[in-house]
C-alpha cells in the first residue's frame, strides 16, 4: 500500500505523527507538504493527493487541516475520490467498510494524535465489504460521470 499525504499549516504537527504512524507500521508514503508553517491555502495541499489517488499513483491519501473540512471538500471535487471527513474510529471503520472511502481527512484542532492515530490503523486496516455497497458506490460513479 502506498500512501499520499499532506497537511496545511493547521494540520502539519499531526501530519507529522501520522507520518510517524506510517513509518512505524512500514507503509510507503509520500508527503506533499507543506514544509513550513506559514500559512498556506488547503486546496493548494489537498488537490496533489486527490489527483494523486485518483489516478492510481497512491493507494489512498491522508489529508489534514484544522478541522479537515476544507481539506475533505476539495478532494471530493476530484473524480474517483471518496473522501471521508472522519474524527471517531467508528466512521473510519464504516467509511471503508460501507463506502470505500480512498482518502481520510481528519482537523488537526478537533482530535488529538492518540485518536488520530488510531482512526489511521483503523481505516487502512478495514477492507470494503462490497455486496450491497458496490451498487451504492457504482451510483456515485453514475453520478460523477454525468457532471463531464
């Protein structure tokens, strides 16, 4: 599994313990910045690992801000992104489970790096179910595919 990862200025300390993380367990990633803490614009960090999943490059793709919003709203405008704004290990673990969710964003101001580490392991462990998801998955690829 290769990883794609980045932060703004508001989530770049628990960018850099999610990199920690990622090194611990032995998961290849790649991280997109920034590589200070002035402030940044989110889109800026978050499109390089949406496009990034998107195309097949990365596996999945790790996106962090203050509260992850902006982050999670600019890798949905990718197609081919599912991208799950997720603070509690429950949703990490339905995210994958339900909706194959290929990228995480999590606010580096709303949870602390216990928890953030935590919903990590959770989601890159957890495999889609498929079934009845699948059909629910191809519907949004319906709808992806009407919006060209």
């Amino acid at each position: 599994m290769k990883i794609a990862i980045s932060s703004d200025h508001g989530g770049n300390n628990l960018r850099k313990e999610i990199i920690a993380l990622l090194e611990e367990l032995g998961i290849s990633y790649e991280d997109f910045g920034p590589k200070t803490s002035d402030s940044v614009d989110y889109p800026d960090y978050a499109l390089p690992v949406a496009n990034g999943v998107a195309s097949g490059q990365f596996d999945r793709g790790i996106l962090i801000c203050g509260t992850g919003i902006g982050m999670s709203i600019t890798a949905n405008k990718v197609k081919g992104v599912r991208c799950a704004l997720v603070h509690d290990v429950f949703s990490a673990k339905a995210t994958r489970c339900h909706n194959d969710s290929n990228v995480l964003a999590m606010g580096e101001r709303v949870i602390g790096p216990g928890l953030a580490r935590e919903i990590v392991q959770t989601w890159l462990s957890t495999d889609f179910e498929g079934g009845r998801h699948e059909r629910r998955i191809n519907k949004i690829s319906e709808i992806e595919a009407q919006e060209q």
